[in-house]
C-alpha cells in the first residue's frame, strides 16, 4: 500500500547508489545539514563520510557509476532515468528493456519494480529528463553536471521551503531554515527553535511518566508519540454482585459473572433473581402491586375472583403482601430464559426457572463441526484443528485450537500484538512498535548532548538523531595498554587494535631469548626439547612448553640382564624390567657378507644366552664365495694413468687382522671395489667391525670415498662406496 512504499522510501532514503549495502539512515543523514564537520576542520572526510548526493556527482561526473542492469558505466552523454526511491541510475534503453520485460501492458502506463530497491512504480515509460525533472533530454554542458539543466532544484522537501540547491542526483539536502520550538513527546525535554527539517517532536528516551487513565499508576514506557498505552498492572476485582473475583487489567471495566445476583430486595424478603448486572437492583416482583392479579406464569388474570378458583390448580384469593404465595394456573409456563431466550417447558410454578433443558446444535468456534448440547449447560464447543493462520505480521502464525477467525487473516483474533523488539539500524535501541513486515522504521531518539569522537577533540553541535555516526578524528589514540605501550591507531571507539611492538623475552621454557617479536604475541615456544628431569630420570622430550611436564612417554631404556640390548617398554619407573624375551632384531652375514638374515634376539632367564648359527654361503654369493689361501690383500690396478708396478703393499697390522679374519669378506669388497671405480656401490649392511674394514680398505688402498649410515639393526651399517676424483 502507500504506506508500506512511505515506510521503505524513508528507509532508502540514504542509500548508497550501485552498492547493495543497507539503505538504513546512515552517516549522510548528519553531514548534510553541515553538522558532521566539528571542530577537526583540518581532516579532509574520507569516501565512507560522503553523502548519496555527492557520491553520484563524482561517480556521475567521472563516468564511473555502473548501471545494474547491463553493469556496465554509465557514460556522461548517454541518456539515463533516475529512480525516485533508491536514487539508482540506469541507462534509458536498460530501462526501458526491463519495463517491457516486468510488466504486461501495452501501454501508456506501466507498472515495474526498481531494480535497486524493488519500490513499484506505477506510471508512462521512463525519459530521460534532469534530475529535477524541468527539461526532458537536457543538452550536456562542460559548466554543470552531466544530466542536469544547471537550474535551481526547487524540488519539493516535505516543507514549504523549495530545494536552493542547483539541479542535483539524489535526495535533496534538509532544509536549514529555522523552525518553530519543540519538545520531546513527554515534556520533559524543550528547545526554543528547531530546524525545519528536523522533526518538532522526539523522544528523549526517559520514562513518560503521564498518569494512565486508571487513575492510579503511571506510564511506565519510554517518552513516545500519542496516547498511552492502557494500564498493565493487574489485581483481584469483584464482579458486579461481589460473588466472583477475577485477575484483570486495572482500569478495565467490571464484568458479569452470569450467575444469579442474590443481593437482597428492597421488600427485606427475596433475593434478586436478574443475572448478575450492573446498577440497583429492581424492586421484587412479587410485590402485590407490581405483579398484579396474575398467576406465577403470567398466563392467566384475574385470579383473585372468586369465579377463577374453579380454573386454577391453587387459588390464593387476594394477595397483601409480596411474600404471599402466586396462584398457579396448571398451563405451561413458556416463560423465557435470560440466556437463551427459549420458553420454560415447565408446568406454571413459582420461583425463576431454572436452567434450559432444550438440546441444541452449536457450531464450534471455528465453523468446522457441529455438537449437539443442552442450551442451560453454557458448554463451549470446540474442535481439535489449529489455526495456522498468518497473523497482520506476516511473521507469525496463530496457534489457537478451533480459532473464530480460522483462515481469515483480516480477523481481530489475528492482529499481532507482540512488540517487534528488533535492533534498529542506529545499533542502541530496538524497535517498540507492533510486529510488522518489512523494515523497521529509522531510531525516533534524538539527542541534545554533542556527539564527540573518542578522544574528544572533533564534535558534532546538537541536536543529533540517533544512529549518527561519530566526527572522524585524525588525532593518534595515544591510550596505555595493558602491556604499557602506547595506542598507535587513530582515534577509535571500542577495543584497541593488539599491540605490535617489537619486543625480547624468554622461551615459555625459559631455555633463550626470543628476539623481535610483536608484543601481543606473548611467550612462546624456543621448539627445542624441554629437557627438565622427569621423576623417573628421564628428561622430558617434549618441546618447550609452558607448565609442568607430563608424563614420560619415552623407552625405558635399561640395560637388559642377558643380552647387551635395552629394555624396549614403556617407562616404568620404580618398577623391575620384565623377564621376558628380547625382542630386539639382530642381523647375522655369511662369511662373504652377500646374505643377511635377519632374527630376534630372544635373551631372558629362560635362555640367557641364545646361539644362532651363521648363514652359509650359497650358489647366489658367487665365485668369490669359495674359499682361498690365505695371504693379503692383492693392490689393485689404477682405472687411470699408467699401470702400477707389482710391488710389495704395506698394510696396517690392525686393518691386517681384521682381512685375516674376514678373509671371504675381503674377496667380496675386492669386487665391489673394483665396479666403485666406475660408478657408485652400495655394499649389503654389514657389522662395526666389517664397516671398518671395508671403509679402511677403500680409503686407504683404493682410493675411494665411503658414506656410512647407521642400519636399522643395532651395531650394523650400510657403506656407499663412490669412485675417486679423476686426476688433473
């Protein structure tokens, strides 16, 4: 409807242009009117203060704003149509394209939605016409802006005050005449002038205060337009009889219990027998002169002659006085029931009624199903269906069973009166109007006290509506941290940004200085061991930590009894090793070190001292396998320059034992040697004293170069033999 298109202009009103952020009231709602600027009249605004105006002149002017629709820029000569929402800018083709596109007519009205803000329009084709809509197809000129006409504005502001400002992009500026005084909505808060552009009335946040229509208590909501809300107090108040009482709203009219009244007459006599009502009791009935010369029914007159008796079931003569008994004529009574209004099925008798005995058909709440009753029993018929229906909000649902407004959303039943309670854009209040769709309204808060920056030093003069940003302040925050530094960032509201100053302090294990770290940081991990003794004397192999070591993770590590091994499991300290067998791998070589197996250690009490023969050489081992005489090494030929001279070799007497004693061994390195001297070998893993022989050999008598690396067994190796380097 009109309002619904009211409320989201004014929400849109301060959108930014080809963006998709949230057009709630923003910064430029203040910057308008001159205010923002403070006293920090040095600081040049950056882009985020910009009002929606001015950033279309710049976009507009440099031919940098982007249409939505074909996203491409909008260039200064080309023709364009403005939304009057949203203030979006879209080139005259694009636009016309998403007319025909959206909507169904042929014309000469249309209607299509905005493509920035969805806002209907109902109206001819768009035209390319300036902003303020006086010339159609303006001429561009290099003295005024792009797509305007260079007049005055002089477009409509809400106010008897036409726009000063030449034809312009976007919403207009507010207006800065000055207005008649104002007041916030409770009175508490008065200025002797406003501005004409700022609303006359406003909250001021404080507690009305105005006595509520119940006489008693005061509005308890904040200051607001319009009447107060009734009274939510609640308290125990009597019907009109005095015979129930019930919690109700205070200041809410008395009600009837719809039970008998009882309240005596003014005859002394009887009770009033009216439903319970409002007002004075009736006189009684029965007085002689009210009731006349009837009988109880009503039915028949005249029952006091003599002439009657022979027609009546009880015949009275002339009554005195209003306890005297009513003659009874013996026809139905049909008299009727306050409730309902049926006929009394009862023989003419004295006394009310009683309740109605008639069965009637009664539809449920909701219309969906119909029960047969007794009319006295006042019974409620209800079905077991649950409404479902969208309430006003259309946010909510109705939960009620068997609801008399089932399916007609228009309903009173189904007017939401929760209170929307959603945070407005200005971040501080919530919205305290009834649930409703679409936007919530801008913050109604106005302040009178100078909105300042952090520090202080730029301000904006009031009165300031809720949601305006702070100034901008280029001044340094200069606050003290928490670590004694200085604040380094400019002049901010909140929590300070984490402090980045170089600093030195010590591992969290306390092992070295860690040097040039940023002091937010704090202690941190050196990543060497932590090394601190652990109680089963163990160091701790974790890497540096803070707080005290956990527990020891590694290997015991204790010599075995029966073997040279260590104890392989889990530290325990305090506690014997465990007699059980090793487990340890060992590597065994035939005698000419081509094959190796592999076999556990097996050692503990049982078999202290396990024996394992030797693997004998095979048919894979080769010729060098098969045993010779013993005698020396024989000096191998050089695979370079001149032979050499068949020559006594001189040997070591260590390096001549250890031959002596692998004599096969030394056959087989005799022949990895010799293939060494053209590319790189890789002898079979051998044991420490067969390493030292074979790398001893090579080094000193061939001339090779050896690489050892420790073999996964304990106590054996792998040798990399590698050819020397050829002589110059």
């Amino acid at each position: 409807g009109d309002s619904d298109a009211q409320v989201e202009a004014e929400v849109v009103e301060e959108a930014a242009p080809g963006s998709d952020k949230g057009r709630g009231r923003g910064a430029g709602s203040r910057a308008d009117n001159g205010r923002g600027r403070g006293r920090d009249r040095q600081s040049a605004p950056d882009d985020s203060s910009k009002t929606v105006t001015e950033k279309l002149v710049d976009q507009l002017g440099r031919g940098s704003y982007d249409c939505m629709i074909c996203i491409g820029n909008v260039s200064k000569g080309a023709p364009v149509w403005s939304c009057g929402k949203c203030w979006a800018t879209f080139h005259l083709k694009c636009i016309h394209m998403w007319v025909k596109r959206s909507s169904d007519s042929k014309g000469p009205e249309y209607a299509f939605p905005c493509p920035g803000c969805r806002y209907h329009h109902v109206g001819p084709m768009p035209q390319y016409t300036c902003f303020c809509t006086k010339i159609l197809e303006p001429e561009p000129s290099p003295h005024w802006l792009a797509h305007s006409c260079g007049e005055v504005c002089e477009r409509d502001r809400g106010c008897k005050h036409r726009c000063p400002e030449l034809c312009h992009p976007g919403p207009c500026p507010k207006c800065q005449a000055v207005g008649p005084p104002g007041r916030c909505h409770c009175g508490r808060e008065e200025s002797t002038t406003t501005k004409c552009g700022d609303p006359p009335r406003w909250s001021c946040g404080e507690a009305c205060g105005k006595r509520l229509p119940c006489g008693e208590h005061f509005c308890a909501v904040r200051c607001h337009a319009g009447p107060c809300p009734p009274c939510s107090a609640k308290s125990l108040q009597p019907c009109f009889c005095g015979g129930t009482e019930e919690e109700r709203l205070c200041g809410q009219e008395d009600f009837s219990c719809a039970k008998p009244c009882g309240m005596p007459l003014d005859c002394g006599e009887h009770e009033c027998e009216h439903l319970c009502h409002a007002g004075d009791c009736p006189p009684c009935p029965r007085d002689p002169e009210t009731w006349g010369d009837r009988c109880a029914c009503g039915g028949t007159k005249r029952c006091s002659q003599e002439a009657a008796a022979a027609l009546l079931v009880r015949w009275v003569g002339r009554r005195q006085k209003c306890t005297d008994p009513l003659p009874l004529c013996g026809s139905r009574c049909e008299g009727r029931h306050e409730r309902c209004g049926h006929g009394c099925s009862r023989t003419c008798h004295e006394g009310p009624c009683g309740t109605c005995g008639r069965k009637v058909t009664v539809d449920c709440r909701c219309g969906k199903i119909q029960r047969e009753v007794t009319c006295g029993e006042n019974t409620e018929v209800l079905c077991a269906q649950v409404c479902k229906t969208k309430k006003t909000c259309g946010n909510h649902r109705c939960d009620i069973v068997c609801c008399p407004g089932m399916t007609d959303r228009n309903h009173e039943a189904h007017l939401c009166l929760q209170v929307c309670g959603k945070p407005l854009a200005c971040g501080t209040h919530s919205c305290e109007d009834f649930c409703h769709l679409g936007r919530c309204p801008p913050c109604r808060m106005v302040s009178n006290e100078p909105l300042t920056c952090s520090c202080g030093f730029a301000a904006i003069d009031p009165p300031v509506v809720c949601g305006t940003r702070p100034p901008t302040c280029s001044r340094p925050c200069a606050a003290e941290l928490a670590c004694g530094h200085t604040c380094a960032a400019q002049c901010h509201f909140g929590e300070h940004p984490l402090c980045c100053e170089l600093v030195s302090r010590l591992c969290v294990g306390g092992h070295r200085e860690m040097k040039h770290q940023r002091c937010h940081i704090g202690a941190i991990s050196c990543g060497r061991p932590c090394g601190r003794a652990l109680a089963c004397g163990h160091g701790c192999a974790t890497s540096c930590h803070a707080g005290d070591c956990g527990e020891c993770v590694q290997l015991c590590g204790a010599p075995r009894v029966h073997c040279s091994h260590r104890c392989e499991a889990s530290c325990h300290a305090g506690t014997k090793c465990e007699d059980v067998p090793c487990r340890v791998k060992v590597k065994m070589a035939c005698p000419c070190g081509l094959q190796v197996e592999e076999r556990v250690c097996g050692a503990f009490s049982d078999n202290p001292r396990p024996r394992f023969a030797p693997p004998s050489c095979g048919a894979s081992c080769g010729p060098g396998a098969r045993p010779t005489p013993a005698s020396a090494p024989s000096r191998p030929t050089r695979a370079w320059g001149p032979a050499v001279a068949e020559t006594a070799e001189t040997y070591a007497t260590d390096l001549h034992q250890l031959g002596m004693q692998h004599r096969r061994y030394l056959q087989t390195l005799e022949d990895h040697f010799a293939r060494a001297l053209v590319g790189p070998v890789t002898l079979p893993p051998c044991d420490s004293s067969r390493c030292v022989l074979a790398s001893e050999y090579a080094r000193l008598h061939w001339r090779l170069k050896t690489l050892s690396k420790a073999d996964s067994a304990e106590g054996w190796w792998r040798l990399r033999i590698e050819p020397p380097a050829a002589p110059p």
